[in-house]
C-alpha cells in the first residue's frame, strides 16, 4: 500500500497522506481564551493500539498505533534501518486489517469513550491477525525521573 504521495512542481511540494478516518474532529468547549477542541484521534489510538496489543498491556501514554492527521501512524521504538524496515512492515499489516473496520470504529468512538469491555472493541479484538499482534507483543513503556525530576518514558525492549 501506499500511504502518503510526494507531490512536487514549480509551484509548491509537499505530501498527501491517505486518510484512514474521515472526521475526528467532534467540537470545542470553553469561551473566549480558553476554548478547546475536542478530538477523537486519542480515543482512536486507544482503541486501536489495545485490539492489538491486548486489553490488559499497560502503555500509558505511549500508543505503538495512532491517529494522526486522519491516518494510521506508527511509533518506532528502533531507529535503525532494521528497525524502520520492521515498523514499515508492521504498518502496512495495520493497515490491511484496520481500513475495512476504520469508519465503524470512527464511528462508535465518536459517540461513546472507548471501553475495553465494549462489545464492538472485543469484536475487532477477536478478528486480529496473529502476524499483527505477534509484532507487537513485546512493546512495554516504562516511567522514569529525568535528570530533574521530570516524569520520562522509555520503550522497553523484551
């Protein structure tokens, strides 16, 4: 698959990236200064880094699959060309299995949190590839203090 296209002439150049989701934007709340918006792109890599990682993993802020811009991303825990070979691999099974689910899932977590007892959640969590959650099985965040005493984390390697 390809999910982004280089777009390049006299003009202008950038990227066009495929989008997985349509609408993750629901509103905002607040006046004035302190208006917010309010995304869904949270609850999506939620959903879709537990259905294959497993209900119980425990990766707290980090989500190895996200939304970003309306499409699935990929965090690299290895900088490597090894490890950027894998993540590239490791995508492109994400997304084979998820765009068939993305507007349901889009849609379910527009109106209503994500739960990882919701029926639909355990649906797609039923149908994951092995390949995919095989991949992924090992991803483990860990908390530590910085230097001064500021909360980091750290992929931890299995």
């Amino acid at each position: 698959f390809q999910a982004a296209e280089l777009r390049h002439n006299a003009q202008e150049w950038g990227v066009d990236l495929q989008r997985l989701f349509g609408k993750t934007w629901k509103g905002e709340v607040g006046l004035g200064y302190l208006r917010q918006g309010i995304w869904i792109d949270q609850e999506i890599s939620k959903f879709l880094s537990f259905a294959v990682l497993g209900p119980k993993a425990k990766i707290h802020p980090h989500y190895p699959l996200a939304c970003r811009l309306n499409t699935l991303a990929l965090r690299v825990p290895e900088m490597n060309p090894q490890g950027r070979a894998e993540a590239c691999d490791d995508l492109t099974l994400a997304w084979d299995f998820f765009s068939p689910w993305a507007g349901e899932i889009e849609e379910h977590l527009f109106h209503t949190r994500f739960h990882k007892e919701s029926q639909f959640f355990l649906e797609v969590c039923a149908q994951v590839p092995a390949a995919l959650g095989r991949r992924f099985k090992n991803f483990q965040i860990e908390g530590y203090l910085d230097f001064a005493g500021q909360k980091e984390f750290r992929y931890l390697k299995a």
